[in-house]
C-alpha cells in the first residue's frame, strides 16, 4: 500500500489554510476538485463542477 503526505500538513494542521486542522479536500485545499472522496459528497462538488463544464452540452444531438 502505498501512502502519500501533503507538504503543507504539519502535525495534522494544514499551513497553508490558516493553520487549521488538516481535512483533505476541504475549500482551499491543493487536492479540492482534483480528486474523489469517499468520505463526503461536499467535497466532490468542485470536482463534479468542473466535469459538467468540461463535457460538451449537445451530446444528445445527433452529429449533422
């Protein structure tokens, strides 16, 4: 298994986000909307966000 630890966590307190606890995928952290947590669904919003405005809108049309 393979781990992986984020440079701005210290301690368990993120340095980067006004010393606050560290919590993967909260606002304003490097991974939001990079990647999916299974932990909770707000912190996929930003990632589905950015998957509906990546995909195209006519998909259902058929091509000319």
């Amino acid at each position: 298994m393979a781990s992986w630890g984020c440079p701005h966590e210290i301690n368990g307190i993120c340095t980067k986000i006004n010393d606050l606890n560290c919590d993967p995928g909260m606002k304003g952290c490097v991974l939001a909307g990079r990647y999916f947590f299974l932990s909770s669904d707000d912190k996929n919003e930003r990632r589905r966000e950015k998957q509906e405005r990546s995909t195209p809108e006519n998909d259902n049309e058929p091509p000319a």
